[in-house]
C-alpha cells in the first residue's frame, strides 16, 4: 500500500486519492507508531489484553485519569485508520482527556504490535475487535460501562458507526475524517470527481461514462464474473478513459490499481447508513484542507439531519491528519507536521464535547446537525 500512496502524485493515478479511506493513508501508520507509548502524566497506563474471535488477543493501554479517585470513568475507546497500525495517534486528545477525568483505551490492530491473529483489512473483522474491546471494559469495575464514546480517525471513522450501530449501549460516537457513503456509488463520486480535476475542460458527457465504466468492472468483481468479463469490462473501462483524456497507459495503470480486493469490499460500505441508524450523541468532524476525505461533511449532515444530538464540524485549515500547519493537506505533509490527531483546536472540540457528553448524568448532547 505504501507503493501506492507513492506513486498517487503522478498523472492519472491521483484519481485514487478518492479510494485513500479504503485503500491507504500514505505513511500515517509509521507516524502514529512514533506517538504511541507514554501519554501524558495526568494519565495512569494499564496494559491490557482484549480477547476477541478465536486466536486474536488484542494488546492495548487502558489510560486511566491520575490523581483522581479510583473511578469509575468515563471510556472513550480510540480506533486507527487503515493499515497495520499500533497504539498511537491519538496523544493530544488522550492527555485532554485524562485531564477531565476520562478515561481513554487504545490497542494495537490484531497481527500488529503487541497483537495475535492475523493482520488483514477486512472492515467487519476490525468492527469485530472494537466491539470486542467494547465488552472488555463494561467488565471492568473501573470504568463506567454504560458511559464509553467510540473515537474512530479516517476508516475508524466507518468502524465506529458500525459498531455503534450494533452496539444499543455506545454513549456516544465521535468521527475524525471518516468517509460518509454507501457502497460502489461513493467510491464512483469520488473518481468522477478527481477526474473531473485532472481533465482540462473535463465533460460530464465524456467523465460520466468513464466512471460508469469502473464501477461496472468492480461490480463484476463482486459478483465474482468470470475472467472473460472481467477483461472485457476492463477493456471497456480503458477506452472510456482514454475518451476522456487519459493518455491509453495511465487509465490501464489506473485500472489496475483499482481492481484491488479493498476496492471490492467497498461494496459493503455503510457508513452512511450507520450514521443515519445512530440516535446517540455523534460527533462528526472534517478538515477544510482534507484531500482524502472530500466534501464529506455535506453527506455527514444528511445522514444525522434527524438526530437531534448530532453535530458536524469542518475545521478551517487542516488535512486528514487534522495537525496545524498544513500547506496543501496532502499525505506527504503529515511527517512534517505537529502531532497526529493534534490540532488544538481539534483537541478543544473533541475534548469539550466529550465532557459534556460523558461527563452528564443524562450523557445527551444537545447539540443540533448542523
């Protein structure tokens, strides 16, 4: 996948940036890893170890507030992005959260870090380690069970809504760039809309079809068509895109790259449909300058219109990785940047809100979509 990410700022192939939920987020992994260990004094660390399908033990920190009674807390439990990553990532927030009595966990993805079983990127299997998280804590005595907030970045942002979507007993969901969508059709406004950029003077007569034409080539892939039509759907796609202005071995590149297995499995994406199912307190946050996530914050708005405990944020400035400084927002500035996840103004936002989300008898949120 780091392959990838690579080669996304060469012609034709940047279109894939509108896969970056499914498919990658560059080098984020590495940069959370470097963040993952000692938070903040204000929190205590307990390791732990989270049983969840057979053969996959997930080793986390459970950070609980120092200095404080013995609880029980609050639990906001924290869920990466794409990709092997480790605990980490989530520093700043973790410390503001300690500071207000909250207690946070984080873990490694199972087959990664400290982990058993099998790393593979299959989105059930990782909401099936998240609820599974979610049940270790409730037994814990130092923890509030019916008081813990679910805190997923980019495809945690999908992760997140669909466990809470299962789970009646979330108090609360918070989304970090989290992509909002359902199934091939999301997947196809985000090509339509990258080569629609990249094609001077671009027409929709011309882009239309060519998208048309991907999608149609992924669902045969879902479908699990035959060879014969898939090369023919493929072939198809090439003489769409090279009528739309790609040059013939770009859109042949680019068609390859997206006849992936994560770009198959976009198929069951339901975020917005988990969104839209959600009667919690949900907190829905974007950056301005996101060129992963893209115009999301619209369809994020839709999908809670009737949850009146919903609220959507887009914050002025700031990429995928939501630290300050950004420049173009691109994935190629994160290891340039200040801590993951750690714009002040983000750590106020998600800080303030789970205080007075969690920290409320009746855990609410009042605050409107908006």
């Amino acid at each position: 996948m780091k392959a990838i990410a690579n080669v996304l700022c060469c012609g034709a192939l940047r279109l894939l940036t509108a896969l970056l939920p499914l498919l990658a987020t560059g080098n984020a992994g590495s940069v959370q890893a470097q963040q993952a260990r000692t938070v903040s004094p204000a929190a205590r660390a307990i390791e732990v170890r989270i049983p969840s399908e057979t053969g996959v033990v997930l080793a986390g920190t459970l950070h609980l507030p120092a200095g404080r009674s013995k609880g029980p807390y609050p639990l906001a439990v924290m869920i990466q992005g794409y990709g092997p990553n480790q605990r980490g990532g989530f520093s700043e927030i973790i410390k503001r959260l300690a500071a207000d009595g909250i207690a946070s966990l984080e873990y490694d993805k199972r087959g990664v870090g400290r982990s058993t079983g099998t790393y593979k990127e299959d989105v059930e299997q990782l909401t099936a380690d998240t609820a599974a998280v979610v049940v270790a804590m409730r037994h814990r005595s130092d923890i509030i069970g019916s008081r813990i907030a679910l805190v997923g970045h980019s495809q945690g942002g999908v992760i997140a809504p669909a466990a809470a979507a299962a789970d009646p007993h979330i108090a609360a969901v918070v989304t970090l760039a989290g992509s909002v969508g359902d199934g091939l059709p999301y997947v196809r406004k985000g090509i339509y809309r990258q080569m629609m950029k990249m094609v001077a003077g671009g027409q929709d007569a011309l882009i239309g079809p060519a998208a048309d034409a991907a999608m149609t080539m992924l669902q045969a892939r879902v479908d699990n068509r035959d060879a014969v039509t898939i090369s023919r759907l493929r072939a198809n796609a090439v003489d769409r895109f090279e009528a739309a202005g790609f040059p013939r071995p770009q859109g042949e590149q680019a068609l390859a790259m997206i006849d992936v297995p994560e770009a198959w499995s976009a198929s069951r994406l339901r975020s917005a449909s988990d969104l839209r199912a959600l009667h919690i307190p949900v907190l829905a946050i974007f950056g301005s300058k996101d060129t992963v996530v893209v115009d999301d914050a619209p369809a994020a708005r839709t999908a809670l219109a009737s949850n009146r405990r919903a609220r959507v944020v887009v914050l002025d400035g700031l990429g995928h990785s939501f630290q300050e400084g950004a420049v173009t927002g691109a994935p190629d500035e994160v290891a340039k940047s200040g801590p993951y996840n750690g714009s002040p103004r983000l750590v106020a936002v998600v800080g303030d809100w789970l205080r007075d989300t969690l920290l409320t008898r009746s855990a609410s949120g009042t605050g409107q979509a908006r």
